[in-house]
C-alpha cells in the first residue's frame, strides 16, 4: 500500500485515483497521521499538495517518523516545501506565484546514486506540467540535488542524495501534466515496488468489510434509490454487505420516466435481491405542483420537500417493522451515492480538518432523522462505478444510464406540470430514447431527453388542421457537465424520430432540436 497523506489539496484523491488506475493500492490519510498508530507499514509515502504556508503558524506538519520508516518519499507542491520544511527549514514566499501550464526541464544525474534519476525515467527531458503554488524553496535542503526546474522555479524538482526522497513543486497527478500518470508509475512501481495487484473485486471486499465493520452486526441503513447507476450500485454493495438490513425506498414523485417504478422495482427485487419499498406518491406531487407555471426553482423546492417529508414517513415505518423484526435494531444509517465530484465540489478548503458538506437533500434528511451518513462510493468517479455495477453484476442497460435529474421530467416540462403535458413528455422522451438505443448512439451520448415546450404551433394532420403542442429534443455530449455540446445526429435519424413522436403522441404536432451548446445554455431547460 502506498500512503498518501493529505494537507487538504483539491487535488488529493486524484493522486489515490491514478495509483488506482496503475493498480497499487493507496490509502489515503489526514497529514496528522501518527505513523506509530498505523497497523501497516506502506511500501512508500506521498505528502500532497495543500493550501498553506509551510512557514504559517497552524500549517500541519507531517510526523517527522515518516522519514524513518525507511521507505520512498515523494512529495508534491505542498509536501515539497513539507520536505524542505522537515530537512532545514528553508521555503519562502514566493515572489511570483504560479498557477497553470510551465514546462519543465528536467536535469540528469548519471553519476549520482542511480535512484536519483529514477522518478524521471523514461520521460523526456521537457515536460508539461500544471503548477499550482505561492510558495518555493529558498535553497536546496542539504544532501538534495536539483531534478527538475522552469523558467520561475528553479528547485521544480528535487531529490535527496542518498535516500529515496522526491520533491515536485507541480501536480502529476491531473490530466494537465500529460506525463504524470507515468511520473507516479516510477514512483510507486519502480521506487517503491509496489505490487499492482489493485482491482475493483478488492475494492469490492473491503468496502463490504468496511460497511459491516462500521454498520455491526445488527445495524440497519435506510436509503432512497432512483433507478439511476450511483444509487444503484451503493444499495447492491450494501445488499452484498449486509443484506436485508439494507432498507431501499423509491419514492415515485409522478415524475419519473415512462414505466420506471415497474422496472426499477423489478431489477432491483428480482435481479439483485434489494429489500425495496416502492412509494407510490404520485398524486401527492403531482397535486403540489399544480398552478406552478413560470418558476423553475419552486418546482424543484416542492419536489424536494415533498421527497423529504414522503420518505421520512417511510422509513419511520420501516424502521418501526425493524425494531420488531429478528434482526432488531434502529435504523441509524443514511445511504448516500455521494462520488467523489460531488465531495471535492463540496469540501471547504480550511484543510484537513475541512468538514464536508452534506448534499442535496441528505441534509435535511439527517438532521429530522438523526441518522449517520454512510458513502461507500465517495472515493470513486463515475466511470469506476459503472465498473463496480459490472464487477456486481448490475445490468448493462443500468449501468450505463444517462443521468435523470431529482426534480425529474417536471424541469422538462416547461409551464404548469398536469397529468397531461407528463404523459405527452414521458412518451415522447420514450420514443427518441428508443431510437436512441436502436441507433447504438446511447453510450456516445451522455444525456438525453425531450422537453415539452409551453406553446402551441400549428400543423397540418390528415385533412385537419391541428393546433397542438411543440417537443423539443435535447442531446449532449459531455464529460463534466459543466460544459456541453449539442449532438450532431444526421437529418435521416431527426427525422424518423420525429415522424414517431407526432404520430404516436397524441398532442403533438411539432418537434424541434436544441442546438444550444452549454454554455450558454443549460442541459435541462430550466
Ligand atoms: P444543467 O441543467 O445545470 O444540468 O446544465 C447539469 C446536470 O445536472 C442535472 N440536474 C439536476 N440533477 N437535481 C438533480 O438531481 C436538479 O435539480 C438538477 N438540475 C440539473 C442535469 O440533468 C444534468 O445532468
């Protein structure tokens, strides 16, 4: 295992994350780590980057017995000048700052000790890198050699003459340093010899052990699912964990996709052996939301306190047939499907002590409730829970689903949300996501949907004339979803889709594309 000790960068868990990718398991810990109290000896240690001055009165220091734990050492921007810090003391100010692209020079030492050059091996002797950092070393520490420079930093890179100890004032660790990937590889393979034994089917055992540890023998965890991949694959890890003390509750708001209580409710018993409660509240929403016509934030307040206030009388209810089950017990755990965006978008960057704000609706949850977070999935990205829903044998349909906002199909139906205008929206959101599907463009889009637009057009059906309503088609391609283009679909699939949609959805006579990219328009439309 390789240790990377956190100083509280953004950047952090993208350095666990690459190790990941390369298979080396790495754990991550606070900067404050009494090195006495772990029950394992890592293979090699990495301090990360953080926003403090080494110098600051308060800036964490690392236990100085890391130094001795006899293993390779390497240290990034923060951790760096944490080196330095620990080997004499000499990091100021620096009197440039520099945050972006540099390129660096790296500089060869054949005739010093061979581990010297080893954290460069096999890079070429210019390199992008992404720079982040105020401060920089004064002076070499003592025993150090120079590895690596640019234009503003002379001591770039540094390493100890002696001992496997690596400073770089860049970050390897994000895609804007092309190389890191590889810059971390000598590291933890060639440096450290890590093994590479790493896969998801590990991850897979120790969250399942971590869950029952955390959980115990009778404890019990509530969680709302959507149908979605994130919620799904955490209630099946927990499923795998701890079985029917696991409590799944799909709240069906009136507002979701054509058909989808039936299929959620059917994979999720069927398929994957979830204990799922399936309430049916449709009519309360759909009540609520009546008379709500131009404004896109009080949809999303109702539909967010409605949800809270149905499946908190849910789990009451759960939780009071629990108490008098075999398996007694509270319930005192929430599930959350938090991935790891979601805590990097949300943590305060006051450092390792930073508290992580809950999401969404989980705040109000916990608070009315009292009940604990649980978030097995909050060190992964997106990509690695589709691998876990494979490795758990969540069908590949589910796996793959496109995103589907809480607030549901009622944010694409602009105007006043009736029984009516969500049958016309969910049918003809059915009908492009078929063809969709049939096209085998659905993995190559990353969402898609029809909105219905709150105006009628005219047109011509059979000998009528017809005054009905207008959908409009929306598909992104993204890998964020802060930005987004537009799909380009060809005219022929435009308009097979359209034709269908205005002859099989009564109340249609009109379909539109959205060309609008993001910015500076938004995916949904309001
Ligand atoms: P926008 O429309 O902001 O959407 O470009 C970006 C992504 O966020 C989703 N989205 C939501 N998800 N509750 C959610 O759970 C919401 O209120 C909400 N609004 C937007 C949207 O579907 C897209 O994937």
């Amino acid at each position: 295992t390789v240790l990377v000790l956190d100083f509280g960068s953004q950047y952090t868990h993208l350095i666990t994350r690459r190790l990941r990718e390369l298979n080396v398991y790495s754990e991550m810990l606070p900067c404050t780590q009494n090195v006495a109290d772990l029950s394992w000896k890592p293979v090699g240690v990495i301090l990360s980057g953080g926003p403090y001055s080494v110098y600051e009165d308060g800036a964490p220091h690392v236990d100085s017995e890391v130094f001795e734990l006899g293993v390779p050492v390497l240290g990034i921007c923060y951790g760096l000048q944490e080196i330095a810090w620990n080997q004499g003391k000499d990091v100021a100010a620096g009197d440039k700052r520099e945050y972006g692209h540099a390129y660096l020079d790296v500089q060869r030492h054949p005739s010093s000790s061979p581990h010297v050059d080893k954290l460069f091996r096999g890079l070429e002797d210019d390199l992008e890198v992404w720079m982040s950092h105020g401060d920089k070393l004064s002076k070499l520490p003592p025993s150090f050699v120079t590895i690596a420079t640019t234009s503003n930093a002379p001591f770039a890179g540094i390493a100890h003459l002696e001992k496997p100890w690596y400073g770089i004032q860049f970050h390897p660790e994000v895609t804007h340093t092309p190389r890191g990937t590889r810059l971390l590889k000598n590291f933890a393979v060639d440096i450290c010899n890590a093994k590479r034994n790493w896969t998801m089917g590990k991850f897979v055992d120790q969250e399942v052990a971590r869950i029952r540890t955390l959980v115990g023998e009778k404890g019990q965890v509530i969680g709302a699912v959507s149908g979605g991949v994130d919620s799904t694959v955490a209630a099946k890890l927990m499923q795998e964990a701890i079985g029917d003390r696991f409590h799944a509750v799909l709240v069906d708001n009136g507002v979701l996709r054509l058909n989808e209580a039936q299929i959620v409710k059917q994979t999720m018993t069927q398929h994957l052996g979830i204990n799922l409660t399936v309430v049916d509240a449709s009519e309360l929403f759909l009540g609520r939301l009546k008379g709500v016509t131009d404004d896109p934030e009080k949809k999303r307040k109702i539909i967010g306190n409605t949800f809270i206030e149905v499946f908190q009388e849910k789990a009451k209810e759960i939780a009071a047939a629990a108490a008098g089950s075999p398996q007694e017990g509270d319930i005192e755990w929430l599930l959350q499907g938090t991935l790891y965006p979601d805590v990097i978008e949300s943590i305060s960057f006051k450092g390792p002590s930073a508290t992580i704000k809950t999401h969404h609706n989980v705040g109000g949850l916990l608070e009315g409730m009292h009940l604990k977070l649980i978030e097995p999935l909050r060190e992964l990205f997106k990509d690695e829970v589709r691998i876990l829903g494979t490795k758990l044998g969540i069908p590949e349909d589910l796996v793959w689903r496109h995103p589907f906002p809480g607030p549901g199909i009622a944010i694409r139906i602009l105007g006043e949300v009736t029984p009516q205008q969500v049958r016309i929206a969910r049918e003809a959101d059915y009908i492009f996501i078929e063809e969709i599907k049939k096209a085998g463009l659905y993995r190559k889009i990353s969402q898609a949907f029809a909105a219905l637009l709150p105006v009628k057009a005219v047109g011509v059906m059979g000998d009528n004339r017809v005054h009905d309503q207008v959908i409009a088609l929306r598909a992104v391609e993204t890998t964020d979803f802060m930005t987004a283009d537009w799909y380009p679909f060809d005219g022929e699939f435009l308009k097979r889709v359209s034709r269908r949609i205005v002859n099989e959805v009564n109340g249609v006579c009109r379909v539109v594309y959205d060309i609008t990219s993001k910015p500076p328009g938004t995916i949904e439309m309001e």
